[in-house]
C-alpha cells in the first residue's frame, strides 16, 4: 500500500480543472481518492461561501468521474475545506488517494492515512468529557488500524467536529438544569483537540474535566487540527501517521511553534525531514514539500515577545485573516512555498498563541 | 558627533509616555531630536487619521520640553508617521537625535543623519523629470553634508514627496496642453524614488524620462522610502548613511527583496551586520536591532513565484494591509523583531514585487 | 398567459427549499420558471462566490425536478444573482414564470417578461457603439415579441452584459492601432444601459458615439439594470413591461432618482401603482410588493446634496457596499419591505449619483 | 437665556474651520460654549482614532479662542464626538453655547441644556444598581436646575459612561467574591440608559435589579443615549430639554423606533415639530432641523419584521456600521438631511432592534 498525494493550485474555490487532468490521464481512479483537503479564497468566517462551492464541486468532479452522485462522494471522501487564503498563501487542494501497490522499505516509514468518525454525540456531550473520551478513542482505533508503532508516528490528525442541532428549548432546559450547554465551534474544537491529546497520550485521560476543556491551555495536542461545523452529529476524522508497512516516498513530521513566529521550531521539522533549513529552501528542495499545515491563532493576551500587537483591537479586519498571513508567511519564509494550509481557532492546539506545524514532504 | 536612535513601543498613537520619560531623565533634549519615524495602528489609508493624531501628540510633547510651540518643532523635526501594523507588528516610534559629542573609531563607519528638503514644486513638475533632478540634486547635497565616502554608504532615504495643491481649472488647463498633471501620489512617489536612484548612481540621469516614470519598473533605487502627502509644497528627506567621522555605536546596511518573500536578502543584510542568519536571531541579538525597514507591495502582476495569490482580487481587504502583515513576518521570521517599519506602494523601490529592506543595528 | 411570480426567502445562497416547496406543491413547474433573480449575501465584488453558488444550487434544483441537466438548465433559465445583501437587505430570490392561462383584462396591462440574448460580440465591440446597437436592436426585439404597445410600458431591461475572454496579444494589438479594447466590466455595462436607452427611445441613436460611453453622464437610460461576466460572450436580456394581452394580477412602474436620497421618485412609483405613499406602506399594502429594483452608486463627485459623503474615502469599506445599504433602505423607509433588489455600478443608469427603481406589484 | 446651537461641517476630524470662523465674526465666544457633539469619519470601533484627534483639535481651538489651555477646555465643555459616517452620513459636529440673553415667549417651551457629571464610580458599582440610581439623581438634579416642568419635557440625555480602570487583582477578587465585576462598555451603557429610564419615570426605581441590567430589555428610556469610556471615573451628562423660560428660536422633540426602519416614529417627531412629513421635507424646511439624533442597533435577534438580515452574520462588516448606515438613510429619506448624529450599541435605548430618535429644530 501506498498514499498517492498531490498538491493542485486552484483558480477559483469551484476550480477542480487539475484534478479533472489527474484522473483523465489516468494516474489514480476516483475511487481511490480518501480525501481532498483544500484552501479557499473565502473569509473563513461564517459567511464564508467559498467551502461549500468547493465541495460541492469537487464532489460533483469525482462523482461524474466515479459515476457515482455527490451524496455517495461526499458520503465516501473527506472534503475539507478552510477559508481563508490571506497575504502570499496561494489557494489549492491536497488531494490523498490510497493505492494498493507501493514496496514497504525496511528501516524506513513512511505516511498512511486513515479516515473515520466517532459514534454520534448528543448535544449535552459536546465540549465535554465525554466528547474528548469518544473522539481519543476513535483516533486510537485508527491508529490500529494503520498499525501505528508509537505515538511519536502521528504527525497530523485532522478534525471536522461535530455540532448537533440543538433547539432554544433544550439549551434552556440544559441551563436551567446547571449544565448549560457546550454545543458550539469552540467547544467542540477544544474537545476534539485534547480527545487527540489524550489519544497520543500528551495529556493524561484523567487530566480532563469538563472546567479544563476551552479553559486551561496548559493541555494541549502537538498533532491536532481541528475544526467544527453546525448541524454534524459526528466527528470526522482524518490520521496521518508515518508506518513502517506502507510504500511510496511520502514522509510527514511535525512540530509545536511556541509563539505565533517561532520561526525555530518550524526549521526543526525541516531537519527532521532531512533538509538544511540554515537558509530559505531552494527551490528543488520546496518542490518536494507536498503539504504544509499549521494551527494557530493571535496571541489572545495582546502580545507576541512583550510587544503588543493589534490583531484583537483594530476593528476594521479578522484577528483571524492577520494570524493567518502571519503563520502562512513564516512558512513562506522558511520553505519557499506559499501553498500552505493555515487555519485558525486553535483552542487546545499547541501552547496559547502558538500552535503544531506538520509538513509532509517526498523523499528524495 | 553621534546619532542616538532609540525604538519606544507606544500604546497608541497618541502615547508619547516613553519619549517624555526619556526627555524627563535627560537623556536627550528635545532641541537634539531631529525625526520621531513611527508605525501607528491606523489602516494606512486615505482616512487613516492616526499619524496625524500622531504628529500632534509628539509635536506638543516635544513643544513642551523645547518650551517652543507645536508648529515651531513641525517645522524643525521630521515626525512621520506611516499607518499600518498588520500582522503581528508592534506600534512603535523610532526617535532620532543628533549629540555633539562621540569618539569616531578609526576604520569604522556610524550612522549618520541628514534633514534636508528640496525647493518647492510646481504642479507641473511633480512626477516628471523636473521632480527626479531636483531630488537627486538634494539628495546628493545631503551626502555632501554628510561627506559620504560612497553612495554604497547610503542605507536608507526617507522621502515625504510632494504634492502641490492644484485646483480643476490647473488640470484641465494642463489636459488640454498635452500635458496632463500627475500631481498624486503615485507619481509624487515614484519620481521621488527614481531621484535618489539618480543621486547614489543606481540609475542614469539621462536614462530618465517622462514616459518610464511610474511605468518602467526596471529602474529603481534600492535605498529609497517615499510616501507622498497632499499640500505639501517641497518634498521632506531624511538620509541615513555610514560615515567614518561620526561615532557612537549604530551601524545600518542593506538589501533588496526580489520578491516579497526573499529572505535571503534580508540574511544577507544581518549577515553584513554581523549576525548569525542561520537561525532566527536570539533575544540578546534581537535587542541590538534599533530600527529595521522595508517596502514592498503585493505583487501587481497576482502571483509570487508562479503562484497565484488573492491580496489584489480580494475585496474584502486592503493589498497594502496584506503586503505590509506578509513583509513585515519575513523580517519577524528571521530577527524576532515585531516592532518594524514596513510601508507600501513602492514603485521603482526594487524590482516590481520586491522591495528595499535596511536594517539599524547597534554594534557589540 | 400571466406571469407567475413569487419573492422567496432564503438561508443562504445554496438554500432552494421554498422553491422546492413550490415544485413539490406543483404550483408551477420546473418547466416553466423562466428565471430566478436572487440578491446573495456575498460582497458583491470580485471574490463573491455566493452568486456561483446559487446559480449552481438552483440549477441544480431545477435540473433535477426537471429531469434534466445543470448544464440544459443554465442554457434555458436566466439564472441571475447580484452579491450584496448591506444594511437591511434580506436575501432572496424572484423567481418568475410564464403560464400559459390567465385572462387579459380589458383596459389594464399586466407584466409580461420575456428572455434573449444578443449576438456574439467581438472583444473590440464590446463598451464602444456596436455593442450598444446590437443590444438595442435585442431589446427592440424583444418588446415587439411581447407586443409592447410604447416604450413607457418598459419597465425594467435586466443585462448580463458580454465581456469575451481577450489575450494579451490582442490587447495590445489593439492599443498600437490607437483602438484600445474596452473589453471590461465598466465599458460593457455602460454600453448595455447606453443599448437600453436607444431602445426605448430615451437616447437618439445617432446621440452615441464612441467617445461618449462610459464618460458622458447626461445620456441614461431610465429602466436598465445591466451588470456584466467576465467571459460571457453575448449579453444576456430580460425584458419586463406591462402588456394588454396578458393577465394575471401584476402590474409594475419605474421612476427614476435624481440621487440617493430621492424619496420622493419612489414615492411617485408606489403612487402610481394605487399605493398611498404619504406613509410607510402597511403590511397589508407591503405583502403586495412582490419585487422591489433599484441601481445607484456613492455619488462619484464625494457629495450629496451639498454634503460631503465619505463613500469613497474611507478605505476600509467599499463604497458599493454602503451604497447598497443607503438606496436599500430609502426603499424599506418608503415600502416596509427589506427584501430588496439594489444593485451598484450603475454607468448611464439614471443620472449621474442616482439611478433608476422599479416596482412590481400584485393588484388587489 | 437661550441656547445657541449649529451645525457646522467638517472637512476631517480636526477640521475647526468653520468654528473658527464663528468665533472669529464675533457670533459667539468661546467661552459660552458648553458641548461640540460631533460625528468624525471613523470606524467608530475600539481603533476609532478620529474622535480622540477631533477632541484634540476642537480643545486648541477652543482654548486659543479663550487664551485658556487644552486641559481647562477639556474640563468645562463637553467634547463628544461619535466615531462612524457610513452610507450618506456627512461628518459634521453641532456647537452649543447658552447666551445670556433671549426672551421666554409666553405659551412656548424652547430648548435648555445642561450639563453635569455623577460623583466618581467604584468599579464594583459600574453596571449595577448603584450606578442606575446615581446616574437617575444626577439626572434629576440637572432636570431641577433647568425647571423642567415635566419628564415629558425632556428629549435627550446624552451621557459618556463611567469605566474606572480596574486591576486584574480586583478582577479576580470580585469574581471569587461571586459579585463579578461589570466594568466594561456594555454594563456602563446599560446602566446609564436605565438610569435616565429612572429619572424620567420611564421606570420605576424598584424595578431595577442588577439581574435586569443588561439583560431585560424590556424596560429601557425614550431619550437616552449613551456610550461609556475605559479610563472616565465619572459619568458626563448633557440634558437637553424645552423649558419656558428660556428664550430662542430652537424646540425639540423625540419619539421611539419600534425596529430600525420604523419610518413612523420619525415622522410623528417631524410632525410634533410642526413639518408635513408626508413627504420629504423640502429645502427650506430641511434647513430649519439643526440636530438629528439616534441610537439603535442592527437587531440582535437576526430578523427585521420576520426577515433575516446579514448584520450579524457578515463576517467581513461590522454589524454597528451597516446598522448606523440603515438608520441615517431612514431619517435622511425623511428630512432630506445626511449630517445626522446616529450613534450604535443601544441596550435600554429602546426596545430590542429599535431606538429613541430625538431632532432639534429652529422654528421659523
């Protein structure tokens, strides 16, 4: 076995012309794609319409190519996409298909993934133990499925995490019941992120409590990138992990940014992967990075290093969109390349206002 | 004689608090200051009203001190201001004066400053090769003043170009001579820029004419920092060069950015100061950074090497608010300084895309 | 015949549940919807993918109680969506029908609309007279096909204006031969409203010249609503007006604002359709309304009324966006309703900083 | 007495020509000016630098005027100035002065102001009972000092809001303490608003508890409008009111928006005033209104008469600006004028979604 994986720039969020190419010419069958995990030039905010145009597009692409229909893809294949697309990032799509070919080679691990979903949640488990329970226990079970060695293998687990409708009347009932409910993107986000923690055992499953989740920062994951999304009642799930069984030449590592530019952590995963990152990646070397992704956020305390930053007080733009040009141009700086997915929100992920970095690179 | 320069963070752009606690303690006097150079937390646009909140506050801050008034010191101290601190720039002001006193260091060149302006412009003139003469002549008698071994030891020319003000009937009259006016400030900037081209030998005097001002991008200086201010008369300039008869501990050098994310021009800078560019600097090395600038824009023709970025077709936000987060993180990426003066709109500043960078630096 | 016509609410640009309802109830039939213009909660500017979509959603929607294709639909159904929902704005659709039923009532005009298209336009026609000959002479036609008995019966003219792809190349080509393209969004809008006004005779057609488009103010036409698409070969034309031989209960008048804030214009409409306008309309009255159009812009000139606006100069809005949100609520101060169609760039659509408003209305 | 009152307008923030030119003619002096209340072309948000650079300003002015100095200026009159000009709102400020002279007309209320300030906050009273009743007794006070005869005659209470700085030590204690703190804008607003509510007898003084402050927007005043300042200890109040025996040609009225197009509620203060508001008022009547306040917000519950609006859910504007936009272009469809005075964040101004609405005019 082995992950075919391909970074495809992008014209427009509906532009899936190069991935139309790839499966004309025969490279991999549309049957074989596990996920296409996309930035769009939206705000990233809630009115972010250029998600959803997408995946509907790229569920369209692949269904007429499968003969399948967009329910069934959409059902099948991870589409995710992030809005947001600020300072130099380029918009574009990683597209991982699983092929059933690929020579392990011994002594040398390389990158698996694997795609799933918790059980449903009820929307008072939301943001609580319970979630961060089910969500560990789900990542664990994909870890075995891949037959991951050690938790050190994981490098990126993304999470699109549940949000179950809820009416006014529960929520009230929840309130008046001395549980309000937790049912909203934070929670969920912070829930997801520490159910990986726990999975990768970087926090401690009798660490959590429900006053720690989206409150005490200390506990955080070094792998997690998650998201949210109203109306899911399930938590999908997409492992990248490094395995010694696995073919093919792609590798994966990761690292934790202390701060918003701690610039040293992300050369260090660099070195890992085996390049020399004293200077700016040359561009043969950028040419082999297949994927770039980072969570973090603004500093909510005000300030990076004791200087203050504005990126929460200037009312005219997204703290969002300025610590998204800001992380996205530190691995710009460092790798060359400005096709990197960034996302924001990052509760539980890495220490506050900083964030993991995972960087999935071929080999030479 | 000796420049001390010194960064003070602000709180906003009305807090002078840090200059007058410098002031109170005597370590400069107000008649010594010749430029306050400040980043505020505007937006940097037309309606940015905070540099000149800006301007007010420090020029009765120092009307105070000098027991003078808030006009006199307008006339008598350079206070620019450049709106703007996207990302995760930290507001700061960069306060400059002139000592009379500093042992020059055989074989070693300080940073030496010269205020100077050129004679008023006609409407007519600005932007036209009457504009790129009459600042290369001024500039050139600023180098004089400063007995410029070189103009290699010319780092940085701070420009506040001019726009005469000019009434309908003026540009109507021009229109219909075959001359129409180009009294704005693209062309107020970027004939000021070609005019220290001109002065430090970058560029030909002959080899400017009307047509390539604002248009041919092929000439440009790499010293160069014009903005342009409507109602000014005569353009503002300030020269920052290494001389060998003025000591103290400051030392500038710089660079051009190929593009908006060339970091190896900005190594190449710290390496010249004597830093290890390897690595991100360290807080000790970080702290020996006075001042560092730099000029870009978002690349006119909409992508940064062969990839598509959005910072023009976005209209939810402002290029120069991207170009600024994205230029000013490089620098971050590589010093650990957030505190940075980073301007936009920089025609013939460097190659299209790219842009000068120059960095103040105390020496060991 | 009648035209059926129903304002629908929606959630989000992809939300076709009312329309579903009314396909499901069989109300109409796919078959018969003629077209859907919808106001979608994007930016209205280039990077609005709200409006791609809802044109995929509808399609979709259609295609499928249709039994037919997305592609199929989008050739026969107007299918046309302005980004843009400021201030109060509801999103919405219209979506309209023709059935063939209803009786004419002796002595009263009821809306008829009908759909075309010009002919393929050249790059080098496009904003110059040709385009606004061949789109008069559609329009011409049109009105002739729904038997209009004088211009004053026109209504509304809604455009999507061609803007064929063009090359470098020819650009170029035609700027040495001192016939520079005009193939853009200004030009082609202009040259549509300009097509609208000789059709319905409010502009003489020997009046336009090359040298008039998009320059010459004083020419405008009353009912035209054009926008434009970037790679659209040939304009696309929706042609409303009130017709003798149609029944059905919906009537519609047009009045034309002198500026902004010209009430009173939209008063006289309401008044023409039986309406007391000394009041805002009551819900009663309101429930009647069953499309409300305008187009204007922020005043170019940077005042209204001898008041100074600041549309233009504050860079962090777009002026587009405030515009939408002023001329949306003059209509819902007057009528009660938010549901709203207000578009902007609105060259040759009534005088210079006001612009035409329609109104259709179902008769008690 | 009488009050002397115009509306000048500006060219920028710190634009004082036209007051200057007032002083300078001998209209009025400085020193019987008691409140500049202005609108400055700001985002109106926490990095509205504007009205801080108009306060500035308008105080030199001022105290050249009086040969007194910024600080005194600062300290006797009222210098309020509301960031935020969206859509046709025209930047301007309205002076008062209080003449000594001016006949009472027998049978007939003009315009009185006063002015006054609460005694200093504790941070533990900020948006609790204690500020509700201080701020209801100093509003009173001011209502004697004028001779109101009766609460009905009070038509606008402007009131800039307490927020003593407070410690992150004092913070935590109040939370521990479980009386947690409510020193912030929204509970200083809040509790000013119902203050005045008190003072009117709008409600009962044994109505408020602090469980209602911020919470039941039930209750609320009709003449509010207040907005609060971190650092201010005490809370500014300025009454406007029609009494007897003042003298003049100025009268107010107000009423209450029910939601933020309730076209109604301004034309029955229009008519109260005396104007035929069944139409827009014509030039010469619209001259006669010197002030136009009011206060809203876009409706927190997401719907304006059952139709969703975007206010809230654009993530790219922000809500304060697109709802000040609707409610300028509602009450200048009305009057015919854009220099109006509406101001945002509205708890207990008014119901829920809507707002009181207060205009001063001259009568003829």
């Amino acid at each position: 076995m082995r992950i075919w994986a391909r970074r495809l720039l992008t014209a427009s969020p509906s532009d899936c012309a190069a991935l139309q190419t790839v499966l004309d010419q025969g490279e991999i069958e549309a049957a074989q794609v596990i996920a296409v995990i996309g930035k769009t030039e939206g705000n990233g905010g809630r009115n972010d319409f250029s998600r959803e145009l997408a995946v509907r597009a790229y569920a369209d692409c692949l269904a007429e190519a499968a003969g399948s229909s967009r329910e069934a893809i959409e059902e099948q294949v991870v589409l995710s996409f992030s809005g947001g697309t600020e300072g130099v990032v380029s918009p574009h799509v990683l597209v991982l298909a699983r092929l059933d070919e690929g020579t392990p080679q011994p002594g040398s691990k390389r990158l698996a993934v694997a795609v799933g979903h918790t059980r449903d949640f009820a929307p008072h488990e939301v943001g609580r133990v319970a979630m961060v329970q089910e969500t560990a226990s789900t990542v664990r079970r994909l870890m075995q499925e891949l037959a991951v060695a050690a938790p050190a293998d994981v490098h990126l687990v993304q999470i699109k995490g549940a949000i179950p409708a809820v009416s006014a009347a529960e929520q009230h009932a929840a309130a008046a019941a001395g549980q309000p409910l937790r049912c909203d993107m934070v929670h969920s986000r912070a829930a997801s992120a520490l159910g990986v923690a726990v999975a990768t055992g970087e926090v401690a499953s009798d660490e959590i409590t429900d006053e720690r989740i989206a409150r005490d920062y200390t506990l955080f994951s070094s792998v997690a990138s998650c998201s949210s999304k109203p109306g899911l009642v399930r938590s999908e799930i997409v492992l990248f992990a490094n395995v010694a069984h696995y073919g093919g030449d792609l590798v994966m590592a990761h690292g934790v940014m202390q701060d918003i530019i701690d610039a040293e952590a992300v050369r260090a995963v660099l070195t890992q992967l085996g390049f020399d990152a004293s200077r700016q990646l040359r561009p043969q070397e950028t040419a082999r990075l297949v994927g770039i992704f980072a969570k973090a956020d603004a500093d909510p305390r005000g300030s990076v290093r004791s200087r203050r930053h504005t990126m929460w007080s200037d009312d005219d733009i997204a703290d969002t969109r300025h610590a998204r040009a800001v992380v996205s141009t530190v691995l710009a700086t460092l790798t060359g390349e400005t096709a990197v997915y960034v996302s924001t929100r990052a509760e539980h992920h890495g220490p506050l206002g900083g964030g993991p970095v995972a960087i999935l690179a071929r080999m030479p």
